[in-house]
C-alpha cells in the first residue's frame, strides 16, 4: 500500500506540473515589432538583431573593440583586432600589438613586414608590384620573423611568367600561350604578339584575319557589332589551330553559328578573313582529315574553294534503313550534342521533355512531336523580356542527330540543318532556302536563343536578342517504299529579333515547333490525273448523251443555244459526280489506309499535294450547285394541266319566269384541292433533311467520329484530353464526314423506301389516289413533247359528290364491284411516260398562249402600280382557255382526236437502262408504262440523290472553312430550306401559271 501511495503522489505532482507548464505557454507575452534596421549601428555601443529573440541587443563591447557586422545580424571586431572568443553574440575582442594587425580568419595577429596602414588598421602593400603577401607557407605553418618567432606576413616575389592573384595571397600563370616577354612580368609584347581573348597570342598564330569592325557583326541588324565576337574570335582561331584545343574549336564554330553561316569568299588561304565563318572555314580546311574542327558545313573543298552540297545530294540519298512503323508505335529518337556558348561540351540528351521547343506544355504534349506519322503543331506567345533571362533560355549551341538501327548496331546520323535566314555568297540578296531544295545550302548546328552573341559591348546589356521564330522537322518517306523506310530528315529553322524596347513595353514574340512528314507524289499525280481525265472524259460523253436525249424530247432536232446551255448543265452535273467520286475515293483511301497501315508507306499528304484535291472539292460543289439550280428552274418551268373528267349532272333553269335551262356547273373545288396537294408535294424530300442534318451532326461530334480525323496514328473515336490532339485533317474529316452523311442518308432511304411508305405514308402514291377520288388527271410535259401523265379518271364516272355517296362509291371499290383504275380496260396501271408528238403541243400552245398573254399584262400593269388584276375580258379568255384545255386532253386521253392518237406500251430494257425513248413520235404518241411513280422526277422527291450529294458537298465545303461540323451542319440546314423555300416559291408561280388556276387558291 505505501508503494501504491508513493506512485499515486508521483502521478499527481507530475499532472500539476504539466498543468503549469501548459498554463505559462498559453500566457506567453506579446513581444515589440522591431525593424532590424532600426538598431543602432553606430555610436558609442552598437547592436545587433538578435534573429531569436526578434529585438535588437548590445554588442558586449563599446565602439572601440567591436562593430555591427555588413548584415546586422552580429558584431564583430574593428580592423586592428583580434577574436578572444566568437559564439554567436558573445563576442569578444583585444587589439593587436603595436606594428601587427589581424590575421584573414581574425584568431591572430601578424606582424607587418612594410609596416600598418594607420588609417585603414591592415598591412601596407610589399613594394614590388609583382609581389605577394602570403600569411602561411604551403604546408600550413606561419611565416615567422626570423630571430623573434613572430608570426608576420611575407613578402615574396612572383617567378617568370606568373603575376599576383587579386587578393595578392598566390601567384598566378600569366598566359596559356608562349612565349610572354621573359621580363618577369606579364606584359604582351605589341611588337609581335596581340593580347586578345585573355591570351597574348603571337601574330603569326593569327594568319590573315583581317583587321575590321565587320569581322565581328552580326548579320542583318545595324551596326550590330558583338562583343563576344570581338573577344573570342582570334584567341579562339589561334587555340583551335595552333593547340588544337577542341573547346577553342567549338567556341570558334559557334561564332560561325552565330553568324548565320554566312562567308564572304571562298578562297581561305590567301585571301583576308572577314568574318567568324571565313576565319572557321580556314581552321576547318586547315584540320582536313584531322578533323579537330567541328563540321558545319555540308560542302567540299576544292582549288577554288568551298563547294556546298546540293540539297538534294544530303537528303535524297538512301542511307538510312531503318525500318518505322505504326504497330508497334515508332518514335523519331533524336539525340543532341549540347555546347554553352564558350565551347564547354554539355553532353549528349535527348529531345523529349520540349528540349529544342521554347512552348511550354505538359511533357506528354510536348513529347508526341517525335511519334512517328504525328503531324505536329505547335505555337505560343513569349513575353519577350524573357528572352534576355539566360538562366531561364541559356545560350546553347546543339548538333542533332538521330539514333538509328543498321544491321542491329545503334548508329548516329548527321541530321542536317536548314537555316531559312541564310544568304549566300552568290545570291546575298537573296534566302536561297526558302527556294527548291536542290538549291538549298545545308548546316549542323543551330541555336534556339542568342542573348549573348548581340551584346555589343562589355557590360552592357543586348539591344537584341535572336531567338528560332520557327522550327520545323521534315520527314520523307523513301520514294516507292513500303517498308517504312526514310530519307534523311531535315531540320528546318527561322530565326527571329526582337529589340529591347518591344521586350521592355511588354511586347510578345510569337513562335512555332512543327513535324511534317510527306512522300513522293509522282504516282499520286500520275493516278489523279488519270482518273480525272478518264472519268472526265465520260462524263462529257455521259452529258453530250443527255443532251441528245433533251432536245429530242424538246423537239429540237438540230443544236441551238437552249441545246448548247443544257449541254452546259449537263456537264456540270456529270463532272460534280465524277469529282466528288474522285475526291471521295482518294480521301478515303488516305484515311483508312494511313490509320491502319503497321509498317508505315503512307503519311498524310502535304499541302502541295492537296492543292489539286482542294481545287477539284471546290469544283465539285460548284458544279453541283449549278446542277441544283438548273433542277429548280427545270422544275419550275413544267407544263402542268389537271385534267377534270367530271361532267354535269342535269340542268336547271335560268329564272321562274323563263323556260330557257343551263347544265349545272362542275365544281372547280376538286381542282383547287388536286392542284394544292400537288403544289404541297413539289419540295418535299425523300428522306427528312432535319434529321439527316443533326444526325451527321451527333455521330460527328458528341459520339466522336471527327476525333479519328487527326494527323496520327491514332484512329480511336475517344481520346485522352491530358494527351496531346494533332490537328484536323481536311482531308481527313472529309472523308469521315463523307462516310458518315452518306451511310445516315442511305440508311434513311432504305427505311423510308421499305418501311415507312410501306406501312406508314407514301405521299407520292397517296396523291395518285387522291386524283382518282377526285376524278383529276395530271398532264405533266416535262419537256415540250415528253413528260408523264397521272390517270385519276374516277370508276365511278363521278367525284362530286356528298359525303354518304362518297362512302358508298369506296365500299363498292374496296368489294371490287366496279371497274379498275387503269388507263386500259382491266389493268391497275395509272401512271405513265408520255413521248408526245409535236401536233399535240402546237395546239396546246396555240390555246393557251391568249391566256398566258393576258396574265403577263396584268404583272406588268402590277410592277408598274396599276393593279394587277385581270379584266373581265381576259378573265373569260383565261376560263375559256381552260375549258379548251380540259376538252382536248379529255379527248387526246379518250382518243377522240382524228389525226393525234398514242399507243400504250412497255419500254425495252435498253430503253429504261439508257433512260430514253427510241420510237419515231412525230405522228403518235407513245405513253408508256412506269413503276408508278415516274412522274416524281419532275419533283425534288424524284432527285434525292442529288440533293444529297449536294448536302453532302455543302456540308463538307462549310467545315473546310471554318473547321467545325456543328457551323456547317447549320449552314448546311439552311440553305437546305433555302432551296426548298425557292422550289415551293418558284412551282407555285409555275402552277399557276400552267394550270390556269388563281395563284390565292394555292394555299
């Protein structure tokens, strides 16, 4: 119990102190804000901030013995003083004996072998100017004076050819280049040496540079005259020719770099050297097959000097084997030889991470450039003051190479440089390689920023920095190869400047990292050219032959100007389907085979390439577009009549008081109505144009489809949004826009052709029913002596009639106890081709010309503001026309005419195969029989196919523009309605016109 009372007396005095301790932390007293700034550091005691304790403390002695340190932070002791003891704050100082001062770490005192300084309290200097005052000897022990043991500092003099260090603590070489003058000292002699670059170079070490402001310019600015160029250079030509100091090479071949490459003169032996590349040029052919210098060039040397490769010789030659593919994916293994500026070698990396691409972006991003087959694009902005920070852009000089595999060794290969900025000697007023490639003059090392090189004097700051505006790599396959085989790729540069005062006004530089790749188009122009001539050809064939086929049926045997014009629409109707067959096929031959080829032969077609498939897309919508419009004004243009077979059922008479009768007249109603439901069906479209708009739209972009149209490899429909995206092909988007309107199109045909008209509505036929309710005939004449006729002569021999008699008429038609339909006794057949003779249209014309010429009185009379209603005379002409009308085609039909008869029969297969009519017609007609609805050729219900390529074109030819299938689903919408507005306009005036019935019935 007593152990247990011990321990619980423990636990509690233990608890209360924690108690305490806790209480006193959480009671701890605010402190002063004070500014170290505000301590005292001069005066008679000085202080210090005591960085702890937040407050400024005295130093522990007065002015005499101590200071406040440089950074206010401690004290220290005066010159003239030693340390006694140094922890922290608690310094403490004693002065040094008469004639000594403090030793460099401040723990001793030195004698001062020339005497003390009184004013400063340090040694006086040594006398000789090449002396020293070292406080140790080499091994670390004091100097002492000699006879006391004193330690004291000495002075010593400096051997031939070194000179004091700064601090006057060591000796110095003088040079790296012998010899110096031999009067120990570390002068140059002017006579027969030059000191340039930290060397005193002999002159005969520098051959014959010339002596010139221009040998150290930097191109194409004003006077720009640098300051590295004029340090360097002759040092660095001496050191790389006469020691053959690899760095003096590279710092020498980086001042060629510098200067765009650009020389002078090709003789560099005995002529002047003036400028950093002639003076490189020199040193290289110097070295020959030594090959001490770095190569800059691709050229040769030769009597006359240097001969530069063409650029074909470099990047058409079959070199390289190795073999790149899509599956397994390949990448462009770039290495790169890195040197600063002074020729320090930085050692060899790779290109990923956005190495040589001055955008920032996420490493994935940025890494994708180098995916073989990846069409890569990418630009930015960069605030152009930052292009002067060289720690966050250094001064770096690279040679790029590309790791290849030959014969299972891994090899370097030379990739060749193409400054776009480079003038030649021959041509300096003048960018040769921005020229055809043979011309090209071609390089090894670039530069991505330059703000060193543009410096003009010591300590200045750049007026200017050069920086790559643009780079691009450009990948060819080899020609007639399909193992994936390259030639040499070519790096592509395009520098640019921006001056100091843009940077500093805020300005922005705008630059761009591109990979191309292309192939030889030698068989693609070759199969595009015979394809477009080939088909071409047909089809003016094709449209010479349709020609042939209208004015026969217009009844123009002999070419005219309406023949000739047709013959015109024809042709553009036939050449839009051949071009977009052309362009359709090749578009989707690049895209399908590009996306899943494994070893690659096929890459995206440049934009060189796609000039001539561009030029026939754009001609392909045009055309069709006049196809369309000639379709419309075709349409418009028909002769129609609706023939009413409806006759009066008694007579009544004329008033109570008279005897005389009148037939009861037949209802014009029937007619209005038959006349509406075919002014309704002009512009109606097989399939619904809303949904196939959307719905192109839908499988586009929401499911994703256009994701596949990218400039890559990758053909998946969904993609990784932290991935990097290439951008859109055109070429490839159309296709995939082609593919997918066309499959919803056809789909919509099929359901609407084998289901929905089936089983739900068939409009077309609905309005052949309807005209034999109505006991109406529709005469269409397509054309001057063809069209097609509708026969609604009702089997009841009558349609005007009231609702319970109308019922009883079709329950006897559904129990089949009338007769059939049909034209001929016993057939169902109603609808027809009509191949007319021409006696038949004179008299047509002949009655309806009166009629025709009074209704266009009464437009002039209404553009003129006269009113533009028809007088009672022309109003009777007009119903006297159309009474005429209706008697002579009942009669035609009824063959009561004596000297205009048809005969009724099939068409041979050649003739539906050709779609023509080759029975002589001058002296009887021939109607034959159709499928039914062969008179919806004269309808945009009979042309979908047309109307479909042109939505399709249209479509295409809208995200071509503005890259966006959502905007060119709209457009394509509305100029869809547009055309059906302008049909439905334009067939309503037509039918008015040619029926002879008031346009404000057609509702």
């Amino acid at each position: 119990m007593a152990v247990i009372k011990k321990r619980f007396i423990l636990l509690i005095y233990i608890l209360s102190n924690i108690y305490c301790i806790q209480a006193q932390l959480s009671q701890l007293p605010p402190i002063p804000l004070v500014d170290p700034s505000n301590c005292n550091t001069v005066g008679t005691v000085r202080q210090y901030f005591d960085t702890t304790r937040l407050e400024c403390v005295d130093c522990s002695q007065d002015e005499n013995f101590q200071v406040t340190s440089p950074d206010g932070f401690s004290c220290i002791c005066k010159l003239g003083f030693k340390y006694k003891q140094s922890f922290g704050g608690n310094v403490t100082c004693e002065a040094c004996p008469a004639g000594q001062v403090a030793s460099s770490t401040g723990y001793n005192c030195l004698k001062c072998p020339a005497g003390v300084d009184t004013t400063t309290n340090t040694c006086a200097s040594c006398n000789g100017t090449l002396e020293i005052s070292p406080e140790r000897q080499l091994l670390g022990q004091w100097y002492t004076e000699q006879g006391t043991q004193v330690n004291t500092i000495s002075c010593q003099q400096c051997s031939d050819g070194t000179q004091p260090s700064a601090d006057k603590t060591r000796c110095e070489k003088c040079t790296n280049v012998l010899p110096v003058s031999g009067d120990n000292s570390c002068n140059c002699p002017t006579s027969t040496n030059e000191f340039t670059g930290g060397f005193c170079i002999p002159k005969s070490y520098l051959g014959n540079i010339a002596e010139s402001d221009s040998l150290y310019q930097i191109p194409r600015t004003v006077d720009q005259v640098s300051e590295f160029l004029r340090y360097n250079l002759k040092a660095s030509y001496a050191l790389c020719n006469v020691n053959r100091n690899q760095t003096a090479c590279n710092v020498l071949a980086n001042m060629c770099v510098l200067t765009l490459y650009e020389y002078r003169n090709k003789d560099f032996q005995s002529s002047d050297l003036n400028n950093a590349c002639e003076v490189y040029l020199s040193a290289w052919v110097q070295a020959g097959s030594l090959k001490y210098v770095p190569t800059l060039y691709y050229a040769q040397i030769s009597v006359i000097g240097l001969l530069p490769m063409q650029g074909d010789d470099v990047l058409q030659n079959d070199f390289l084997q190795t073999q790149y593919t899509f599956s397994p994916v390949s990448r462009l293994e770039y290495r790169l030889v890195r040197y600063n500026i002074h020729g320090e070698y930085l050692g060899l990396s790779t290109v990923q991470n956005g190495r040589i691409q001055l955008c920032a972006d996420t490493t994935d991003k940025q890494n994708a450039a180098f995916v073989f087959g990846t069409t890569y694009s990418q630009s930015c902005k960069i605030a152009a003051i930052n292009l002067w920070d060289q720690s966050m852009y250094p001064a770096e000089f690279y040679d790029l190479y590309l790791e290849i595999n030959q014969n299972d060794v891994k090899q370097l290969y030379p990739t060749p440089v193409n400054i776009l900025n480079y003038r030649s000697l021959d041509q300096s007023s003048s960018e040769i390689n921005r020229g055809e490639q043979k011309d090209m003059e071609l390089f090894r090392r670039f530069f991505l920023v330059d703000n060193i090189g543009t410096i003009s004097a010591a300590g200045d700051q750049a007026q200017m920095v050069r920086y790559a505006k643009s780079i691009r790599i450009d990948v060819q396959l080899q020609t007639d190869t399909t193992q994936g085989i390259i030639y040499p790729p070519a790096l592509q540069i395009e520098y640019g400047t921006v001056s100091l005062a843009d940077a500093q006004a805020g300005g922005e530089v705008d630059v761009s990292f591109t990979v191309d790749y292309s192939y030889s188009d030698t068989s693609y122009r070759r199969d595009f050219q015979i394809a477009v001539g080939t088909l071409s050809t047909l089809g003016v064939i094709y449209a010479g032959y349709r020609s042939w086929v209208w004015s026969k049926r217009s009844g123009r045997p002999s070419i005219d100007f309406p023949t000739i014009a047709n013959f015109f629409f024809f042709c553009a109707g036939t050449l839009a389907n051949v071009f977009f067959v052309i362009t359709f096929g090749m578009a989707f031959y690049w895209f399908i085979f590009f996306k899943r080829q494994s070893v690659v032969y096929l890459v995206h077609p440049t934009d060189k390439q796609l000039r001539d498939w561009l030029g026939l897309f754009g001609a392909a919508f045009a055309l069709k577009f006049l196809e369309v419009a000639h379709m419309i004004f075709m349409q418009c243009s028909i002769d129609v009549f609706f023939i009413d077979w409806e006759r009066s059922r008694g007579v009544v008479s004329n008033s109570a008081e008279t005897t005389k009768t009148k037939e009861v007249p037949v209802s014009i109603w029937r007619t209005y109505f038959v006349a509406n439901e075919w002014n309704e069906i002009q512009a109606v479209r097989k399939i619904n144009k809303t949904f196939q708009v959307w719905a192109a739209v839908f499988f586009l972009v929401v499911v994703g489809f256009e994701n596949t149209a990218t400039k890559d490899p990758d053909g998946s429909v969904t993609k990784d949004s932290n991935a990097y995206k290439a951008e859109y092909s055109r070429v490839y988007r159309y296709a995939v826009a082609v593919l997918v309107y066309v499959v919803i199109g056809v789909l919509q045909w099929i359901f609407f052709t084998f289901i929905y008209e089936r089983f739900f509505e068939d409009k077309v036929r609905q309005f052949v029913d309807l005209c034999s309710m109505s006991n109406i005939s529709v005469f269409v004449m397509a054309h001057a002596q063809y069209g097609h006729y509708i026969h609604g002569r009702s089997v009841h021999g009558k349609a005007d009639t009231n609702m319970k008699e109308m019922a009883e008429l079709m329950k006897k038609e559904e129990e089949d106890m009338c007769g059939q339909r049909g034209l001929l006794p016993n057939t169902e057949q109603q609808t027809f081709v009509m191949a007319l003779p021409k006696r038949l249209r004179l008299r047509y014309e002949a009655v309806l010309l009166p009629a025709q010429l009074e209704s266009a009185a009464a437009a002039t009379r209404a553009e003129a503001g006269r009113g533009g209603r028809l007088s009672g005379s022309a109003m009777e002409k007009q119903v006297e026309a159309y009474a005429t009308i209706n008697r002579f085609f009942s009669a035609f039909i009824d063959r009561s005419l004596r000297d205009i008869d048809y005969v009724i029969k099939d068409k041979t297969f050649l003739e539906s195969i050709m779609d023509t009519e080759f029975d002589d017609t001058s002296e009887t007609g021939v109607f034959y029989n159709d499928d039914g609805h062969s008179f919806d050729k004269v309808l945009f219900y009979g042309h979908e196919m047309t109307l479909l390529l042109f939505d399709v074109l249209t479509f295409c030819i809208s995200d071509l523009i503005f890259t966006n299938y959502v905007i060119a689903g709209v457009i394509t919408y509305l100029l869809s309605e547009m055309m059906c507005i302008g049909r439905d306009g334009g067939g309503r005036k037509n039918l008015s016109k040619k029926t002879l019935v008031d346009e404000r019935f057609l509702i």
